[in-house]
C-alpha cells in the first residue's frame, strides 16, 4: 500500500487513533484524507487542519448501510477511486457482561460497520485490482478483555471478519489489513481506573505511535498490524495451551481485584 497520492477514508477520525491516522496520511503524501465521523463538526475540523490537497470531513454513522454507500459514492465521485478505507469507528460499552443495549451497539459498530463498507467498496476495488482495506480490532480481539465481554467479544468479531475478507478478496487484488493495539492514551481510556486490565497490560501508546505502526505495516503488506510487538507472542501461548492462558488470565483477574 502507497499512501503517495492515495485517496484514503478515515472512520472514527475526528479524534484519537482515527484523527493520528488521517494526520499521518496527510503527512504521507496522500492526495485525499476523508475524515468521517458521526460528530460531523469534529471531523471537518480535523480534516480543516490537514495538509493534503484534497481534504474532506463527512458526518457519518457507521452503522447505517446507507449512509455508507452515500459517503462511498460521494468520495468516488468527488475526488476518484478509494486507496485506502480505514473501518476505524469504535465504542467501549459494557462492564462484565453488560446489557443488552450494549451488545447490540458494540456488534454494530465492531461487526456489522465493516461489512456494510465490504459490501459497498470491495467489489469496486476487485473490479479495479486494487484498494485496501483497513479494520481496526484491538489486542481484546486475539485475546481478551477482562473487563467487558461486549467489547471483547465482538473485537474477536472485527478479526474473524479481517480474516474473512482476506480469504475472499485477497487475490483479487484486494488488500485487508487488521489493527490490533493494546492500551492506547484515547479518550476509551481516559476514564479508566486502577482495576483496569487495559493499565495493568502495559504502558499506553500514543495515538501517532499506533498511526506509524499502521503506516509500517502497510508498505509492509502485513494483514495483522500489531503497534504493541508483544503481543504476537501472547496470542501464540495463548494458542499453544489455551487452558494454561485460561488459568493465567484467572490469576491476572484476581490480582486486580475482579
């Protein structure tokens, strides 16, 4: 993936991971960054302060396939074939197991809006033969998250779903990349306590340290993108004895009071 010149879309980027992103794409070289978000004003601001020739910010709800077919047409339209779409919007609902409403917003945005764009673009850039496509999942998604089983579970979702696309797409041309970070210092962990097992898995990254790694692992053409290296090798003791993780992940529980 060539950021130089790319027409590249941004979701969830009027702040955090999603703003760095559209940043550093600026910085790159691409000739569009489409910063969308369903705060619409945020992100014309971020896009306002982007230095690209062609910079756009859209309000969009992810989680509404229409409103994502529109913001597809719109940017083909207006500014040429998509390079790069970012899946990046993102929610933290839910303690423990949370309630219903949780569930169902957390599988909207973390599932169903990454489909709606697959359905939209992806048979655009197989006719073409080329695009990439970006989902942002998260470390919770390869391994787990102790502290809301909506967010782990359905991040698992974005990752078998990254996996799918690959499968289906991938030799048409189709790139599929998936993020996966450990803590990032975002507004989701602003508010997060001392119990919390996203603090005690390590330090935070920045924002623009998790858009470097995605710049990396895109000219490196890596499906799985991982700005915290470690976890490569928590998912692979995970995999090779799954009930001493289980047990390790208990003991990690109970030392933060769960």
């Amino acid at each position: 993936m060539n950021l130089q010149g790319a027409v590249t879309v941004v979701t969830g980027g009027a702040r955090g991971i999603g703003r760095a992103l559209a940043e550093r794409f600026a910085a790159e070289g691409a000739r569009a960054v489409v910063v969308a978000d369903l705060d619409r004003e945020g992100a014309e601001r971020v896009a306002a302060g982007l230095g690209c020739p062609s910079p756009l910010g859209a309000g969009l709800d992810v989680t509404d396939p229409a409103a994502v077919a529109r913001l597809v047409d719109r940017v083909e339209d207006e500014l040429g074939p998509v390079d790069l779409w970012c899946s990046n919007a993102g929610v933290a609902l839910g303690h423990d197991l949370g309630d219903d409403g949780d569930w169902e917003r957390s599988f909207a945005v973390h599932v169903l809006a990454h489909v709606h764009v697959a359905r939209a673009l992806a048979p655009r850039m197989a006719a073409r033969g080329r695009g990439h496509l970006l989902l942002t999942a998260s470390a919770a998604g390869l391994l787990a998250s102790m502290d809301s089983a909506p967010y782990s579970v359905t991040k698992h979702g974005t990752v078998a779903l990254a996996e799918w696309l690959a499968i289906r797409w991938g030799d048409a041309g189709v790139g599929v990349s998936c993020l996966c970070p450990q803590g990032v210092r975002t507004a989701m962990t602003e508010g997060l306590g001392a119990g919390s097992s996203v603090l005690a898995a390590g330090p935070l990254l920045e924002p623009e340290a998790v858009a470097g790694a995605v710049v990396r692992g895109l000219a490196e053409g890596r499906f799985l993108i991982l700005p915290h290296p470690e976890v490569a090798e928590f998912e692979r003791r995970r995999a090779a004895d799954r009930d001493r993780w289980l047990a390790g992940m208990r003991r990690a529980r109970a030392r933060l009071g769960g």
